[in-house]
C-alpha cells in the first residue's frame, strides 16, 4: 500500500504506483505508514451563541403586515414578497 495524505480530502491508501502518481498530480503527498496514522491535534471546539435577530421597525411592519395579509388570504406571503407588494394584495383583495 502507498499512503497518502491531502490537506483538503484527508487520508487515501493507493493501490498500486500509478494511482499514487497521478494522486499527487492532484495535490496528495505520500507519506510513511506512521505519518499516515499518526493523529494530528484538533483545536477544542468554541462553542458559538445562535446570531441575535435585531429588531428593526421595517421587521416589526412586515411582521403586521404578513399577520394581517394572512388573515384576510388565508395564507402567508412569500418570504421574499416585500412590504410593498404585501400592502398592494391586502388592499386588492379588499375592495
């Protein structure tokens, strides 16, 4: 076996000496039985907070407008519809 190492992809075991050079054509580099095996040091993982959402008062208006749009079509709007488009179907579908 040809052991084989790619900073990307990880670890590859070639079959024979063909494989290995055209692997390294693609960026792998062989390496010895015990560099392959060897374990390298993880950094400890960093716990991350979930992002905060800020709330801004063109949300809060599109929060009441796709409140009211659903009340009056029975459905939500579209995630991308935007205040504009919301506020014209309500106003359509009322008169």
């Amino acid at each position: 076996m040809i052991y084989q190492i790619h900073k990307v992809h990880g670890r590859h075991m070639a079959a024979n000496h063909l494989e290995s050079v055209s692997n390294e054509k693609s960026g792998w580099v062989t390496v010895t039985e015990k560099e392959f095996y060897a374990r390298s040091e993880k950094p400890a993982e960093v716990k991350q907070e979930p992002a905060k959402i800020e709330s801004s008062p063109e949300t809060d208006e599109r929060d009441q407008l796709a409140a009211l749009y659903e009340s009056k079509l029975g459905k939500k709007p579209h995630h991308r519809m935007s205040i504009e488009s919301i506020k014209a179907a309500i106003d359509g579908n009322s008169q």
